[in-house]
C-alpha cells in the first residue's frame, strides 16, 4: 500500500485521488499512519477466502478437551 506525508497529501491532493491504487493510499504525519483513503466501491470482498488451505484445525475446535458430566 502507497504512503503519503499529510503536506504532500495536501500539496497534491486532486492528483492523488485521481491516480489511487485500488488498495487505497496511507496519509502518514511525523512517519505514523493517521488516515486511510480508499476507492469507493473498495471493500473487503477480496480478504475471503484468502487465507483458504493455510490454516490447519487439528483436533475439535468446539472442545475445550475437559471431559465432565453436567448432571453430577
């Protein structure tokens, strides 16, 4: 993702909102992020499914592995 000082992001502000990545741009002041401008129509359709057959479950992820009888 492209970074941008807050004054050059003032300086030239048009031609940055005209040239935006898809990804969007980082308005950075004193190297900290302090604003994120994205595309309208940006959205996070592309994160699903993006980690797909990087994770592995190993075991059952509904149990805490503890055996007890809720009765006793």
């Amino acid at each position: 993702m492209d970074t941008v000082n807050a004054t050059k992001f003032k300086e030239q502000c048009l031609s940055l909102l005209e040239h935006l990545p898809p990804e969007g741009l980082v308005v950075t002041k004193r190297g900290k992020p302090i604003a994120k401008v994205v595309p309208i129509g940006s959205d996070c359709a592309g994160l699903i499914g993006i980690m797909r057959d990087s994770i592995k479950i190993h075991g059952d992820v509904l149990s805490t592995g503890i055996k007890w009888n809720a009765e006793s």
